[in-house]
C-alpha cells in the first residue's frame, strides 16, 4: 500500500486541487481533498514523473490544507 494523491485532466480552481503540467501537452490537477491510500497494483503502469518543482508546491499545497 502507498499513500497518493489522485490526479485528473479537468482543470479544477480552489484550495482543494493543484494544477501542474505532468505530461508536456496534458495540464493535471492533483485532487488534494481526496488523498487516500492505494494498492501497490497501480503502479504496474508507470505514466511519468512530476517534475520536483511541481511536486515541491505540491507538498506545500497540500501540507497548507492540512493546515500542517
């Protein structure tokens, strides 16, 4: 089990959501508000990386709604 953020491709507004481009011609949204944890079987199919920057904001988002 990992814990993961989910992500979509609807570009979402609001504290909930971060927006990033995670495949060059793709903009994400990662769903912060739904966090949770997922079986390792999803990591069969490797899509991509975030790049760090995106990632690091992504960390400060979601610590920011945990108000961590």
């Amino acid at each position: 089990m990992f814990f993961g953020i989910p992500l979509s491709t609807k570009s979402k507004e609001g504290n909930f959501f971060c927006n990033f481009k995670f495949i060059e011609s793709v903009d994400s949204t990662a769903l912060l508000i739904q966090a949770r944890m997922f079986d390792t079987k999803r990591l069969n199919k490797k899509i991509g990386m975030m790049k760090i920057a995106d990632f690091e904001n992504l960390k400060i988002e979601f610590r920011t709604l945990l108000n961590l």
